[in-house]
C-alpha cells in the first residue's frame, strides 16, 4: 500500500510540473517575448449598385421568306454592304444537294490531308517488294502487292470517284439564292423578335415602360439580323436611390454577369422618370458591339467607387490621448510612429481596417512596410529585430 501511495504522489508531482512548465512558457511567449509583424499590402472594395435590364441595338432582321437559310459568316462578324451573308435554298431537294456537297468537300479535304502519310506507307512497301524480288523471297509477296494497293491505288480510286460525284452534283445544284447585307454592320444569328426596338423609345422611360416594351414580341423572325450602329445600349432598372447617385456625362465600369459575363466601361446618357421606388439609367457604348450581338435581358453591377488603402490588421492600431490613431513601423531596427487615417466608408473589414497610403498623406507607410503587430512595451524608438 505504501509503495502505491508514493508512486500515485511522484505520478501526480511530474504531471504537476508539466502542467506549470507549460503555463510558464505560454506566458513568457505572451509576456515577455510576444513580437508579432505583417507586410502592408494594398488592398481595393468596389462600392456597386445592382441592376437588370436589356440590351437594344439599331438592328434589323434578314427575313429568309420561309426557306432554309444558310449564313456563311460567323457570329458577330463585320460586314460591308452587298456581301453574301447566306445561302437561301428553294427547295428540300436543292437543301439536300447542298449538304451532300458540303460533305463531300470536307471528306476530299480530309483524304488530301492525310495522303503524305499514305504515300509513306505505299512507298515503303514498294521498297519491300522490291528487296523481296532482289532477294528471291517469294513467301510475302502476296501481301506486300496487296498492302500497295490499299494503300495507293484504292485511296486514289475512292478521292476520284468523289470528286466525280462533286462534280456532278455542283452541276445540278438549283434552287439556291444568295442573301446580301443592304449595309454595312455586324451579323448575328439570333432572332427573338425584339429588333424593333431602337434606342430612341428609352428617352425618360419608366420601369413599367420598359418592361411593356419587351413583353411583346414583333412576331419577325428570320434567318439573321444585321446591326448597323457600332453604339449600343443597357437600358438598366435600378432603385432609385442608386439611380440618384448617378448623372448624365458620367462614364461608370458596367460588370456584366451571367451569360455575358465582361467588365465595361460605359457613358451615363439619362435617367428615366421614377416609379414604385425605381428608375431607368440608360447606359450607352460603342465598344464589343460585335460581343453583345447575341445578348438581350442581362444582370450587372455598376461600379460607384472603388476605395483602395493599405490594410492594417487591427491589433496594430493604436490610439493615443488625443485620439489620434497610429502604427509602428519596424525601420531600420527601430519601432516608428506613424499616423494614420481610416477611410470609412468602409473603415472596418473584418479583422482589419483600411488606412489611406502614406504616398497620399507624406508618411512613411507604403506597400510592403513591415508593420508592427503585436510587441511588449512598445514606443517610438524602441530597438526591434
């Protein structure tokens, strides 16, 4: 019993001065030698208003008159007027023709490609049948003559009677009209009905307006549209309270988002008339015209004000009788003052706060300073490593 006694008191004394060294060394870790710094880095918010709205272009719709239509430009591409812009087809028998020839064309283009490793092939073989004779060896000469046959003259049989089958269609091929741009302006594919509506029907339009305008469709649909105005507009809903902070003249980074998702910068022509709390900023730009073809109903966020600053952790602020507030800097071994300015907004940001660059006020604070977090009996002076 004894022995278990003492080996329970020596158990509990080690577990003891465990315990204590550890609390010793936390403390001298937060008393005595606490010494904390970070780097200043620069650090920007974006202050954005939220807004919906639709795209709307001088456009008009390239009517195909019910028959298959064919553009043989891309999407967004510029073009002059009296170009060939697609190929209408009359018939179902002229749209038949015309997709045979379009794959007889790529298969020949295909075959022509890939005739310099056929040749190879051939060539080799050729030399092979050629050391057989030379040699005697008459076991594989069977399969070497037929591996030159595949290997040339099928692939020439089969590009000949294609091309004899181009030919012959490409004779046949009626029932065709070729559509031209009556101006010059950018090509787009898609149609939904809403081209009718130009840029002046936005001039003080309410919400309510805008909305009415793009619940009915014209009913005109087509193989195409052509815009012909490189400036295009964002008719864009927005409360009225952000409309408010927002003038005519004004020019404001536009961040598209969703299916058009790009960042532009675009000129402020108007705001509409007021209604149930909100309005109509009307946005223009004659820039990506040829980006937006294809766009209509779009969300964004438009740019108020972007705020840039060092961002200073906020135990290293300090504040002193007089309220101001300050940092240290490490410089040189050396603790320095330095004062600084919070901007608010947005002042606060998270575990942090945002402080104007020392290149705008005359201090020494600048991107990749060393900033003093945390240090014990810290002042102006002070010798620090």
């Amino acid at each position: 019993m004894k022995r278990s006694d003492f080996f329970i008191r020596l158990t509990t004394g080690v577990l003891f001065l465990a315990v204590a060294c550890y609390i010793g060394v936390y403390l001298y870790r937060a008393f005595v030698n606490a010494y904390e710094t970070t780097e200043a880095i620069r650090y920007s918010i974006e202050e954005t208003l939220p807004a919906q709205g639709f795209i709307v272009r001088t456009e008009s719709v390239i009517t195909d008159g019910g028959a298959a239509f064919l553009p043989i430009v891309s999407e967004g591409e510029k073009v002059s007027s009296g170009q060939v812009i697609a190929v209408e087809y009359l018939s179902r028998d002229a749209l038949e023709i015309a997709s045979e020839i379009r794959s007889l064309r790529i298969k020949i283009a295909q075959m022509e490609s890939a005739r310099d490793n056929t040749d190879a092939a051939g060539f080799n073989a050729i030399l092979e049948l050629s050391a057989a004779v030379s040699n005697h060896d008459l076991r594989r000469l069977d399969e070497l003559a037929f591996s030159i046959e595949t290997s040339i003259f099928s692939v020439e049989t089969d590009t000949t009677i294609m091309r004899e089958r181009l030919e012959d269609l490409e004779g046949r091929n009626v029932g065709t009209r070729n559509i031209t741009s009556n101006a010059s302006g950018t090509f787009s594919h898609i149609v939904d009905g809403f081209e009718h509506i130009n840029p002046d029907m936005l001039i003080n339009i309410s919400p309510d307006e805008l909305a009415e305008l793009f619940n009915t469709s014209s009913g005109i649909y087509g193989g195409g549209k052509l815009i012909t105005e490189f400036k295009w507009y964002y008719a864009a809903v927005m409360n009225h309270e952000d409309a408010f902070q927002l003038s005519a003249g004004q020019i404001k980074t536009v961040q598209f988002y969703g299916a058009y998702n790009v960042e532009i910068d675009m000129l402020v022509e108007n705001t509409g008339r007021r209604e149930d709390g909100k309005s109509v900023v009307l946005f223009s730009s004659d820039r990506g015209v040829h980006d937006i073809a294809p766009m209509r109903s779009l969300r964004a966020d438009i740019v108020l004000d972007v705020i840039s600053g060092i961002r200073i952790p906020k135990e290293a602020i300090h504040l002193d009788d007089e309220g101001n507030t300050f940092i240290y800097l490490q410089t040189s071994g050396y603790a320095e003052r330095v004062d600084v300015e919070i901007l608010n907004p947005p002042g606060e940001i998270g575990d942090s706060y945002l402080v104007r660059d020392g290149a705008e006020t005359g201090s020494p604070l600048r991107v990749d300073s060393i900033i003093i977090v945390k240090a014990n009996n810290l002042y102006h002076g002070k010798v620090v490593t």
